[in-house]
C-alpha cells in the first residue's frame, strides 16, 4: 500500500511540474512604431 500511494504521490508531482514548465512567457516589448513616409512627414511637419 506504501509503494501505491508514493506512486500516486510522484505522479501527481509530476504531472505538475510539467504543467508549469509548459506555460510560455509573455511578450511584453511594445510594438514598433509606424515609420512615417516622406510626404507625409511634408504634410503634417513632424
């Protein structure tokens, strides 16, 4: 009955420890700012 439940107990760790390591980080980096042709820089003088 020892051997049962420490497998149970391994397993359930385990599956556990797989589940956080699959979590995938999140891309925080603000995206690229839209460069700004030259007709249009012309037209609003920035």
């Amino acid at each position: 009955m020892k051997s049962a439940s420490r497998i149970v107990i391994l397993s359930l760790f385990a599956i556990g420890l797989a589940a956080c390591a699959t979590q995938a980080q999140q891309d925080l980096t603000p995206p690229a700012s839209k460069r700004l042709d030259a007709k249009t820089t012309l037209e609003t003088r920035r």
